[in-house]
C-alpha cells in the first residue's frame, strides 16, 4: 500500500519535474521570442526614427515649394495682367493689320491691272518703234538715193551750193538712219525678236574689218589705233558676224567718241577669267574670247558705270553735254553680248579712260529646242528640181517652202496698179522686162530710172496681188520685189512665186526694209538688198540680176573623188541648158571657183585631200561665196557634229540621203 503510494508520489514528482522543464522550456522559447521581438521593435524604432526626420525634410522642403509656389501664383498673376493688356493692344494691331491688308491687296489689284496696261502698252510701243522704222525708212530710202544722185550732178545742170545742199541732206539723212536702226534694234530686243545666224568668224577678217572702219577715224582724230590679236587664238570663233562687228562697232564709236588724246585698242585674246561667277556658259565653255576695246578718253565714274547700259542714257546726260549720241549703242550692246551667251563688262575711271571688254564662248552654244522628225525629199528629187531650176534661169537650187508660209495662197489677182507710168505700153519681143513691186511711188520711179539705164524694160506694181498675173502677162526676165506691200506679204508672193511652175523659173531679187537675206535666199532669190540702199548698191543689185538674165547657160562644179559616182551625177543633173565641171578634189574646186563662175556646186561631204567644211570656208574667203549655192550630199548619214558643222554654214543646201547611193542616180 504505502508502495503504491510512493510510487504514485513519485510518478506525480516525475510529473511535476516533466512539467516543470516543459515550462521553462517554453520560458526560455518565449524568452528567446521577447528577445527577438524587442530587437525588431528596435530595429522598427529605428527605421521610424528615420523615417521621421526624412518627412520632416521633405515636409522642410514642401514648405520651400509652397512659398515658391505662392510666389510663382504672383507672379503668373502679373503675367496674366500683363497679358490681357498685351492681348488688348494685339487685338487693335490685328485690326490695324487687316485694315492695311485691305489696302495692300486694292494697291495689289491696281498693280496688277497697271502691270497689264505696262504690258500691252509695252508691246504697242515695240509694234510701234518696229512700224515707225518701217514707215521712217521707206521714205527715208528714197530721200537718201535721190540726195546721192543729186550730189553726184551726172547731167551737170547743179551749182556747187545745190550739190553741197544735195551732200547735207544726204549726211543727215544717214545719220537719222543709224539712229532708227537702233530703235529697231531695240524694239526687237525687248520684244525678243533678234534672232542669230551662227558662222565661223575668222579673227584675221574681224581685224581687218576693224582696220577698214576706223582706221580713217584714227587718222582724222589724230589718235593711236591698234587692233592686237593673241598669238594662242584659233582660227575663228563661231558666232553671229554681223552681231559681233556691231558691238565692236558700238564701242570701238564711243572710244574714239570720247577720247581726245593718246589711243583707242582692240585686244583679242584667250580668256580664263574676268566674268561674272553667274555666267554658267561662260563657266562651262571650254574656251572664252575676250575682246577688250581700251582708251584714254575721259573715263566714267564709277556711280555712272551701270547707267551707262541702261537705254537713253550716257556717262554725260546734261543737256549741256559735249558729247552727242543716243545713248542706245551700250544697251543694245549688253543685249547683243547676252543673246551670244556672253557679257559685257566695263572697268573705268574718270580721266583714266575705260576698257570695255565682250566676253564669248568660243563655240555659240544654241538654246535647247524641241525637234520633231521630219522626211527630207529624196536627194534624186532634189537634184533634178536643181537641175530644172538652172535650165530655167532661176536660183540654181530648189527653194524650200517657208515653214511661217505653209500653203497660203495669195487673194485673186487683181487689175494692175496704173499710178506710176512704167513701160508696159512699150514692150517688144525680145525686151528684157524688169517687173518692179514696190509700194513707195518716189522710190519706184527710181528703181524705174536705174532699170532703163541698164536696158530693161521695166512694169511697176504697187501691190503684189497683181504680180503673179502680171508675170504671167509679160514674161519678165527678172522680178525685183518689196517684202513689206500694203495688200500682202512679200514672203507670201515670193513663196507663191517660187512654186508656180509658169514663174519659178524667173529671176527674185529682193530689195527690202526687213533684214532677213537668209530667209529669201532659202526661198528661192538670188540676192537680197536691205533699204536704205545705195546708188552704188542699187546699180550692183540690177547689174548682178542682168548678169544673171543673159547667162544662158548655167554652170554647175560636182566636187566628187570617185570618177564613176562624178560621172553619174554629172549624167544626172546635165542637160542642154547646164554646163556641168566635175572635179576630184578640193585643191582642185578652190582653183576653179576662182578661175570661174559658176551658179550652184554639187559636193561630196567625204573628200580624201580636205575636209569639205574646210574647202566651203576656203571657197568663201576667198569669192565671197554671196550667190554660189551649195548642195551638200554624203553616202552616210550625218553625224551630230556634222549636222551642228553644216548648220553653222547658213548659205549652204544641206542634203542628208540614207545610205544606198542608188538615191543618186535616174
């Protein structure tokens, strides 16, 4: 019993020990807890404490933010005050901007309504100078033959006094010439109606032309003249002859104009630099010409040097001034420098004289044109309408129709105009009749006069509605005609004239105001004769047309290497009338032209001992080449450079056939 109750006491003890550790087991863990705890509430503290001071600086720096804040709130405040009243006056600026917009765009309609009056105005005052020098010249024509023929006294019925009366009419009369040829020059040049015709120039002709001009000037004036050529020039530039002379003309005038003592000089040489860096052509050309006229004369100050080229105006504009003149030459001048893809420059200085200097490209560079394909007659075809043409006493090549003519006809003929008293009561068989077209009744009867002198019989129309009936009428050996007629165009009747096979046989010299000497031999003329004339002029004009009359037979060279193909066309082209030479080369054509004459050449674009370029160059220089015609014919096609190489020969027929020579023969 009591072993059971110890054992009980003692399992109670174990129990109670067992409990014991088991609390302080847990004791120790949630001691160990507390520890860990009360380090994180520390660690916690901690992170507080630090979060505590980082709000506190930015709760600083809120309060940092608010006062600028509050501070930007005032001044946005005066901005937006100063805005409104910014506001208030952009307001009133815009409607003083609309209210000068309406005013800008009334002065913008009156513009534009004056710009089209100064436009139509402008091109009435050109249809105007262009007309006026039409109607200054033709009687301006007559007055200036007349004077001549006055002066010369040939009856011997005129004292000295009327003679000298006779010279001064003259005088006057070519100098108001040269100054209605300068307004003419001037109306086409702002019209833009100056063409160009593009040739090779040789520079040893341009001197000698120079020489001839002012050489008598120098002597006159007492001054040193001297035209200097480069020894490293070529042998010729290719551009417009008569556009060159006449703007060395101009300036080499205003050099001896006003310089009175010391030289006046024309250097021509090579250039590599001097024009304005915008001249593009100039820039791109592979060789520049300058051509530099220098004096000693009276110089222009540098505030005068561009007026200078302005129309109407001179270095001296008083009314006061020394020195006379138009002041057009320089404006037409810069024009001209420009329309050969050039310029004019001018370097100068008072008492120091001045040096005008033209630069040009070397080769003429043409303004890109749109070419459309067109066939060219056949080369059998062309040959035999030559053929015919010279049997029939006309120019010996077939005239082509005249693209601005097309296939106009001329209104019906009409009665022939009996105001002047000609010859057509008095002709006989056999008579040489001249048929005159000419609208001026004085110069008519001149043109009358000088015809009976050399043995014509001579009709004068004053129209040209009646001419092709007229020639019909009379059969005239020759027909001098006017271009400008007051009932049609002269170009109209030369082209009617020229494709009618009862009068294209006959004979055209022209005799004309209008400067288109190219243009009327391509139609059909054998010569052309610009008015003014002369009496000189004139007596040649008629002397070479009864020349060309009483030649019965026509003599055509063939300048061809290969003797079977020469005898060929020679075959071809001959006939009863035609006097055909045929020879193999061109040393041997050059000696024949100038042994002599001969009315139209039938050459071979490939010759063996010389260029054919070269030989037509030589022919010219050396006869003129002003009525020998040439055909122009190649077994190939041409190429580019000698299509550019013919074209620049402007009196030349070119022919181009396709490859087969059986184009050549009948």
């Amino acid at each position: 019993m009591r072993r059971s109750t110890f054992l009980e006491q003692l399992i109670e003890s174990i129990g109670i020990v067992l409990n014991t550790l088991q609390a302080n087991a847990r004791t120790e863990e949630l001691l160990k807890q507390s520890q860990s705890l009360t380090q994180e509430l520390q660690n916690g503290q901690l992170e507080l404490q630090a979060t505590n001071q980082r709000l506190e600086q930015q709760a600083r720096s809120l309060q940092v933010s608010e006062e600028r804040l509050r501070e930007q709130q005032e001044e946005l405040q005066q901005t937006n005050t100063d805005l409104e009243d910014k506001a208030k006056l952009l307001a009133e600026q815009n409607r003083e901007v609309e209210r000068k917009n309406h005013q800008i765009e009334v002065a913008r309609q009156e513009l534009e309504e004056k710009a089209v009056q100064l436009a139509l105005s402008s091109k009435y005052k050109s249809e105007f100078l262009a007309n006026m020098s039409y109607e200054l010249r033709t009687p301006l024509n007559s007055m200036l033959v007349l004077s001549q023929l006055l002066a010369e006294n040939a009856e011997g019925n005129l004292t000295e006094k009327q003679r000298e009366y006779a010279s001064t009419i003259h005088s006057s009369g070519t100098d108001l010439l040269t100054l209605i040829n300068e307004i003419l020059d001037l109306a086409k040049i702002e019209a833009g109606h100056m063409d160009v015709h593009i040739t090779g120039v040789a520079f040893t002709a341009l001197r000698d032309y120079v020489e001839r001009t002012f050489r008598e000037m120098a002597s006159e004036k007492r001054l040193d003249f001297s035209v200097d050529l480069d020894g490293t020039l070529p042998e010729e530039i290719y551009t417009d002859s008569q556009r060159l002379q006449q703007v060395l003309r101009n300036l080499l005038s205003n050099a001896f104009k006003f310089t009175a003592h010391g030289q006046v000089v024309l250097r021509v040489a090579v250039a590599l630099d001097g024009w304005s860096a915008d001249q593009e052509i100039l820039n791109r050309a592979e060789t520049v010409v300058a051509f530099a006229v220098s004096d000693t004369g009276i110089g222009i100050s540098l505030d005068r040097q561009r007026l200078v080229f302005e129309a109407f105006q001179q270095a001296d504009g008083t009314t006061s001034r020394k020195f006379g003149g138009t002041g057009l030459g320089l404006s037409i001048s810069r024009e001209i420098a420009t329309l050969l893809r050039g310029e004019l420059r001018l370097s100068s200085a008072p008492a120091k004289g001045s040096i005008f200097t033209l630069y040009l490209p070397l080769n003429y560079v043409p303004r890109p044109e749109r070419r459309g394909a067109t066939e060219s007659p056949s080369i059998l075809q062309r040959l035999r309408n030559a053929s015919d043409a010279l049997a029939g006493g006309a120019i010996p090549v077939s005239p082509e129709r005249d693209p601005a003519i097309g296939h106009l006809s001329l209104p019906e003929p009409v009665a022939a105009s009996e105001e002047i008293e000609d010859d057509r009561g008095q002709v006989q068989p056999g008579d040489q009749v001249l048929l005159i077209v000419e609208d001026d009744p004085a110069f008519a009867r001149v043109l009358l006069d000088r015809a009976h002198l050399q043995g014509f019989k001579a009709i004068v129309s004053t129209r040209g509605a009646p001419v092709p009936d007229l020639a019909r009428r009379f059969r005239p050996a020759a027909i001098l005609p006017d271009i400008g007629l007051p009932d049609t165009s002269g170009w109209m009747l030369l082209d009617r004239l020229k494709h009618s096979v009862d009068t294209r046989h006959i004979p055209v010299h022209v005799i004309s105001v209008e400067d288109a000497a190219r243009r009327g031999i391509r139609l059909g003329a054998i010569g052309w004769l610009k008015k003014p004339v002369t009496r000189e002029g004139l007596d040649e004009a008629l002397s070479v047309t009864k020349g060309f009359v009483e030649r019965t037979v026509r003599n055509i060279l063939v300048v061809e290497d290969d003797a079977e193909e020469s005898q060929r066309i020679v075959e071809l082209i001959g006939n009863s009338d035609t006097q055909t030479r045929a020879v193999k080369a061109g040393s041997e054509a050059l000696e024949a032209v100038n042994s002599e004459r001969f009315d139209c050449m039938v050459l071979d674009l490939s010759l063996k001992d010389i260029s054919a370029f070269r030989l037509i160059k030589d022919i010219r220089e050396a006869i003129g080449m002003s009525h020998l015609p040439i055909i122009v014919y190649t077994r190939k096609p041409l190429t580019r450079r000698q299509a550019g190489e013919l074209k620049r020969l402007a009196s030349t027929m070119v022919i181009e056939t396709v490859k087969s020579l059986e184009l050549l023969l009948p």
